[in-house]
C-alpha cells in the first residue's frame, strides 16, 4: 500500500547529505526507538552522511542510546518527524523552513498536514511499526540493535500487545524474533526495570485515585509530590499505564504538574470511552483509547476531568442500550 510513497522517501534519503529526524515532546520509548532505529538503520546504509536524531530526552530511556544536538547553521536538510499528527508538538525544531523536504511517518489519526510527504497509518501499532515497515521495503540496514529498539517501541505502545495489535503486528514481531534471536526477558527489564520510589509513588496513585460518578479515575500529581516521592513528570505521568482493568474504572487519569514549563501534563486512557476528541480541546490529542493533553490551571484540570465524565457517561448510556 505504501511502496510508492516508501521509494520516494528512500530517493530523497539518498539525495540528502544531513537529516534530521524529530517526534513529539514527552518522549516515550515508541517515539523515542522508532526515532533512533531510523537513524541508525540510515547511518550503517549511508556512513558518510550526517543523521541527527533530536529532542529532549528521559534518563529512564537512555538504554535505547544518545539523541544528538541540532546544529545551528543547518541547511538544506531533510527532516523527518515520527510519531506526531501536527506540528506544534514536535520537539526539538524551532524553524521548520531551513529544511528543504520534511516527512512525517505517523500512526495517529489524521490531525493537519505540514510535511511534504506524509505516511499515515493509523492502523499500526506504533511509530515503530512503521519504521520496521519501511526499513525492511527500502532494503535499508536492519540488524539486531536496530531490531531490539524497534522491538521495544512496538511492546510499549502496544503494552505488550495488549493493544492495537492486529495479525500482521504479531507475524513482523514474529519475525524480528526468529531473525534476530532477541532476549526478550532481557529487553523486558529494559524496559520495565524502575526504582522503589516509583513504586512507592505508583502505590500513592492508587491510594489517592479519584472516581467520578462514571468511571473516570483521576489523581492530581502535584510538583510536591513528585520532589516527595524523588521522581520525575515523565514516571509519574507515565504510571497512568499501571492502572488498567479495574472494575467501575472506563477513563483513568495522571495529571501532572510541571512547574519547568508552568503546565499541567494529563495522559488518558480509557477502556470504551473515546477520549481523543475530548482530549483535542485542551492542547492534545491522540488515539481514540490513548491520549494525552496538556492545562494550564487546576481549574481547567477540573474541566477536562468533567468532559471526560460526560464522554463516559455517553458510551454507557450507548452500551446499556446496546445491551436491551
């Protein structure tokens, strides 16, 4: 379905001698291994190249390897932006216009087009995915450290494939394991390993969640809290992952204070009720059962949490009468 658009982008891969590969701010390992996949697959293909991969990083990801500095004086370079449906949340580009050609490679719902080529599948597990897909269309280098990054974007963003995993996910993932031997119960701790005070943080979550009369859990994760527990915004915020399958619980919130940009990060989730376009009205957005968005004030907190409610109340509503 994409070899056409693939090939093109292989062709200015190829024409390009500095690019540059970008995603959205508040890393997280999909974002994070499909940006340094591509980047390494496009450096063993093309050594003489410079390829930078850009934005702020997490010490909680530094295992998936070093992000790069964006040079000052760059020119007519080919930007790539993964995992980010519109531009405002991409990280680590102030000007979009010293780049001749830009690409986007994205598996959320369409949100605007601002790159000159655009593959958008929201069919596909993750970022990740996608660039497994092309890698191994274009014939571009894929060897074990490449496929492990790739490995652990598509088991996160999937949750261990608890989530948007469709057939096709678990024949590519299949693959990669057969091909490449992979540790997975090594890959795992990677990826899961954290320290007692996230788990002491986790636990103040649970004791301090919030239910509202339909099914939207919440806790507020105030900057306190967060020097409390000796933690960061991106752990805290991250933890909303922790809390699935509870019973009488359809929407559950992190919403967590962060005084370095004067905001308030909130990362949904939801087991039924649709959440992304809730989560569009307050600087976000996302898939329909994983979202993210970002407020500026307790008070709107408190609004965003009310919407919520209303979209839970809607789909009962919706799912007792499907029921009769």
């Amino acid at each position: 379905m994409w070899t056409e658009k693939y090939k093109t982008i292989y062709k200015l891969i190829e024409s390009f001698d500095t690019i540059v590969i970008a995603r959205h701010v508040g890393v997280d390992p999909d974002a994070m291994s499909s940006q340094l996949a591509l980047r390494d697959s496009i450096l063993k293909t093309f050594p003489n190249k410079t390829v930078l991969a850009v934005g702020s990083g997490s010490v909680k990801f530094t295992y998936l390897g070093k992000l790069d500095k964006l040079k000052d004086d760059i020119h007519d370079a080919l930007l790539f932006v993964l995992d980010t449906p519109d531009q405002k949340r991409v990280d680590g580009i102030s000007n979009f216009d010293v780049f001749a050609k830009k690409v986007k490679m994205d598996h959320h719902p369409f949100m605007e087009e601002f790159c000159d080529i655009e593959v958008i599948n929201d069919k596909s597990s993750s970022a990740s995915e996608i660039v497994l897909d092309f890698i191994k269309e274009t014939g571009l280098v894929l060897d074990t450290s490449i496929a492990e990054k790739l490995f652990i974007g598509l088991a996160s963003d999937t949750n261990r494939f608890m989530f948007n995993s469709s057939k096709d996910t678990f024949r590519k993932v299949a693959e990669l394991l057969e091909t490449y031997n992979l540790d997975i119960p090594s890959l795992y701790e990677k990826l899961y390993l954290r320290p007692i005070n996230e788990v002491r943080l986790q636990g103040y979550i649970g004791e301090n969640m919030v239910v509202t009369e339909h099914g939207v859990g919440y806790v507020k994760i105030t900057n306190d809290t967060i020097t409390k527990f000796q933690a960061d915004v991106s752990s805290a915020g991250n933890m909303v992952n922790n809390f699935n399958y509870i019973d009488g619980v359809y929407v559950w919130i992190t919403m967590t204070e962060d005084v370095k940009n004067n905001l308030i990060k909130a990362n949904i989730r939801s087991r039924g009720p649709i959440i992304n376009t809730v989560a569009e009205h307050y600087h976000g957005g996302g898939h329909k059962f994983a979202s993210g968005a970002r407020v500026f004030s307790w008070e709107e907190a408190d609004a965003l949490i009310r919407d919520l409610d209303t979209a839970s109340k809607e789909f009962l509503v919706h799912q007792r009468s499907d029921e009769e």
